[in-house]
C-alpha cells in the first residue's frame, strides 16, 4: 500500500498525514458516513498521525469554490463537519477551508472541533499571525479579504501574490516589515485616501517621517469603497480599514473634506508630497 511504502521511506519518528474527501457532497459521490468510516479506519489503521479533512470536489472552477470558498461566500464553512469526523474517530484532526481569523481558529480549537487549523490565505495576506499573536499585537494582523487573486495567481501565473499585501511572493524587493529610516524625518504629504494613498502614507509612517494625508471625500477608501457596496464584494473594506487602523497607530492625521489646493498643501511646509 502507499501508506506503507510512506512509512518505510520516512521511518517511525516521521509524522505522516493524509488529507482526504470525508463527504464529496454529490449523490453519487462518498456520502458522510462513508468518508466517516473511511477517516475511521485510517484513524485505527497506525498507518498515519492526523487527518486532513476537506468536503467536496474540485473537478470545476464551480465546485472548487466550494472546498475553496471566495470572497462573498460563508466563512468556515466546513468546520462542525470536521469537528464530527474528529468527535467520531477521537483522532488528531486538521482543516483548513476559509477559516481566515484568529479567533474562529481560537474556536476551533477551543471547542475540540480540530487539533490543527490551517489558514494558508490568512498566511499568505500575514505571514507573521503567529508572531503577532505571541507578542499581543493581535489587533495589528493584515487580514484576508477573500478576493482569491492568490489562487489566481498561483493556478494561471505560478506564483503566490495578494491583493492586500504586495510584498507577499515578491520579498526580494519589498519588505514585509519597513524599515526605519536612517536619514533625518521628513514632512510628507498624502493626496487621497484611496488604498494606494492609505499605503504610501503607511510606509512613510513606518519609516519615521510626519505625514498628513489630504482626502476629497468625507471618508477614506475610494475605488475600493465603491467597490464594497456590492455585498458579495463588502469583504474588500478590509484593504481600507487595516490600513486606518495602523495609521491611527502611526499617528497619521487625516484631513477630509479638502481637495488639496496648492494653498492646502503648501500650508503644511512639506518636504515630500
């Protein structure tokens, strides 16, 4: 068998998993109580460690959405059905399928539903939600906002990338974490509250410098605003308001209502616009 051939290859010490279908959710695919019996006896077969729960199938882009769901859709949408294969086979458990917070992670494991959570999105929006977590920075976590342009990217281009952080898969040339800067702090300005405006007036922050950010409109946003009026889109606000969050913890000020006329700008003696 291959579990076994697994087993021989890797040794005893080696922790083996098997990740697999406990209910295809089609009328003709492996019910719950067969993928249960299944989980069952690979859990009583000695042969692996834990199990990896996932539910449906992926033969369409449709039915991938399902196992893999999108921006719009439920979150954890399969957790309590994880939860039931863990309770039946009292077997270490992992699942992973939108669950992109800490806290229903928290849940999860809180509640004995699972053992391990996997939250690669999560991770791929964060790489440091564990690092954050351990130092009380919880509230600082970048979150994963659903959009899927990872998975994109990944199927059609090869390569990790994320709609909310730009340096994810691209390290090389942008930092995850900003360094100070080691020249003398400027005073900067901002132009619109817009996602790209938010950032730059982020990194600015984080390097050291003074910044103002000048905003049209009564609240900050812009193209990414409109875009969450579509309710299945509402996710995306998440790009807008972590970027507020950590500005306010920046002590970045934001000035709204004003449309950043050359006597607006000038006003505040910038070293930078």
């Amino acid at each position: 068998m291959v579990l076994d051939a697994v087993r021989a290859a890797v040794g005893k010490e080696f922790v083996v998993g098997i990740r697999m279908v406990a209910d295809e959710d089609l009328e003709k695919g492996i019910s719950k109580e067969v993928g249960v019996e299944i989980a069952r006896r690979l859990a009583n077969s000695g042969k692996v460690d834990f199990l990896n729960i996932i539910r449906g199938t992926i033969e369409t882009d449709a039915s991938l959405t399902k196992v893999i769901p999108v921006t719009g859709m439920h979150s954890s949408p399969h957790l309590d059905f994880a939860g039931e294969v863990r309770a039946a086979t009292k077997f270490p458990t992992f699942h992973a399928a939108r669950i992109s917070d800490v806290a229903t992670a928290r849940h999860a494991i809180a509640t004995g539903k699972l053992d391990m959570v996997g939250m690669t999105r999560a991770h791929i929006a964060d790489p440091h939600i564990v690092k954050k977590v351990m130092e009380g920075r919880e509230h600082e976590i970048r979150p994963c906002v659903g959009a899927s342009y990872c998975l994109d990217r990944i199927y059609e281009g090869g390569e990790a990338l994320c709609v909310h952080n730009a340096a994810t898969g691209r390290e090389a040339t942008i930092p995850h974490i900003i360094a100070k800067s080691e020249g003398p702090g400027k005073k900067v300005v901002v132009v619109g509250a817009g996602a790209g405006g938010l950032e730059a007036a982020r990194v600015a922050a984080e390097r050291g410098h003074q910044v103002t950010v000048l905003e049209a409109s009564s609240q900050a946003g812009g193209q990414v605003r409109l875009a969450t009026q579509n309710p299945r889109r509402k996710e995306l606000i998440g790009i807008i308001d972590w970027r507020l969050a950590e500005l306010d913890r920046l002590g970045v000020e934001i000035r709204y209502d004003t449309w950043a006329e050359k006597d607006d700008v000038l006003a505040l003696a910038p070293d930078v616009v």
